[in-house]
C-alpha cells in the first residue's frame, strides 16, 4: 500500500467524522440516554472482568491507546488505579484531542496524528486499548498498518483489548464490522478470547425509547442482536 493511499484514507477518516459532527450525531452518545449508559456499564464490567485476569498491578501497568478521542477510556483506566505517566493516548483528530487535555493529568502523554506512526517503543507496553477505532478504518492496507504497529509495541505477556462492530451498519456507511476472523488475520500470534457485547444501537435507541429502559437487558439477552465484540488478544 503507497503512503498516498494510507494518507487518503486518514483524510477520509477526519472528513467522515466531522461530517458526523456537523449532523449533531454526537448527542446519540450522551452518558443520559438510558440505552448509552447501560452499553457503557456493560462494556465496563466485561473489560473488568477480562483485566482481573491479568498478572501484575494496575499501578505498574503500561498501556496506550489507539484512538483516545477526548480521554473518556482513559479516565477510566486512571480510575482502575493505571499511573498517569504509564498512559499514552494516540489521536488522529485535533479538536478531539484539544477535549482530552484539560480532562486528563499532565502525566498522560498525548500525541496527535496517524498511529502506526507513532513513537511507541517496541516491546514496552503491557496493555493496547483500541475502542470502534478499526470499524472506522474502511481499507484494509491502514488497518493492517496500525494492527502491526500495536503488536510492535507490545510486552510479551501483554494483551490488546479490543471492543468493535463485528457487523456493517445498515444506515451508515462510514463503518464497517470488523469480525472475529478478521481479527484474526489482524494478529495472527495472537491468543484471543472474545466475548459478543452490546444491543446494536438503532436497535438500543428503539427499545429504550419506545418500550421501556428496562427492556434493554431483556433484548440484549440474546446474542444475535449484539453488534459488538470485546477481545483479549495475548502476545505470547
């Protein structure tokens, strides 16, 4: 893949967002709409989960994250107890970036631009956070890009953890399902664990909305019409 080809579809990638923006989308996202907060608490208590299992300490884990948007993901690990020197956010977009920096501490070290061309040393992360970022990522030359990227800079021992569409968006084209197989090709040393989360949104948004909060478990009970997956991909 030429530089010029990577370099268009980060353009793209910047555009489509901000078109998103313009259409005022980014109130579907709001902490006080019932369906958004019951998807967050429960990627939340998944994520968890999946970390308990790790050996060591939060306080002496190292971890960046590829598409830190305005910090919320990052709050959250500082929360679990992660140092705000061992964190790294990568962002591609300025004024989502610009968001983060007042939210986070001095300590967390904030880059602005393309991540697979970030200056991560190789080998010296415990933990790769990626949230809906490759779901964005429409070619497949700039996934694979930032995938080798990420286990670059990874430990032995450590793990990617991974939350994304495993299905396309019937409604929006500027998204599309990364699944477990690509996953695969991805990080292909890689031992993964996976666990299908979250009621598909439009769906999420219908029920809350016109049925009742409360039958967003009922829903979300069934595995079909959970839209996305969270991983633990582990480096040997």
């Amino acid at each position: 893949m030429s530089q010029n080809e990577h370099g268009r579809e980060l353009e793209q990638v910047a555009s489509r967002y901000a078109k998103r923006a313009q259409a005022q989308l980014e109130d579907r996202y709001s902490l006080l709409r019932p369906e958004v907060w019951q998807m967050l608490q429960e990627r939340q208590r998944a994520m968890l989960r999946l970390l308990a299992s790790r050996p060591g300490r939060p306080a002496d884990w190292r971890l960046t994250e590829v598409g830190c948007g305005a910090g919320g993901n990052l709050l959250e690990m500082l929360r679990l107890g992660l140092r705000p020197e061992h964190l790294i956010g990568i962002e591609l977009l300025p004024e989502r970036l610009n968001l983060a920096r007042p939210l986070l501490p001095d300590g967390v070290r904030l880059h602005l631009g393309d991540a697979s061309t970030a200056a991560v040393p190789e080998a010296s992360q415990d933990l790769l956070l990626q949230s809906t970022v490759f779901s964005s990522l429409l070619n497949d030359g700039v996934q694979d890009a930032l995938a080798a990227a990420m286990w670059r800079w990874l430990k032995p021992g450590g793990a990617v953890l991974w939350y994304d569409f495993i299905v396309d968006s019937p409604r929006n084209p500027d998204v599309r399902g990364v699944p477990l197989r690509r996953v695969r090709e991805l990080f292909p040393a890689g031992r993964l664990r996976s666990q299908r989360l979250t009621l598909a949104p439009p769906l999420a948004r219908w029920v809350c909305s016109k049925l009742h909060p409360a039958a967003y478990s009922l829903f979300n009970s069934l595995p079909l019409l959970r839209s996305h997956v969270l991983c633990l991909i582990e480096k040997p």
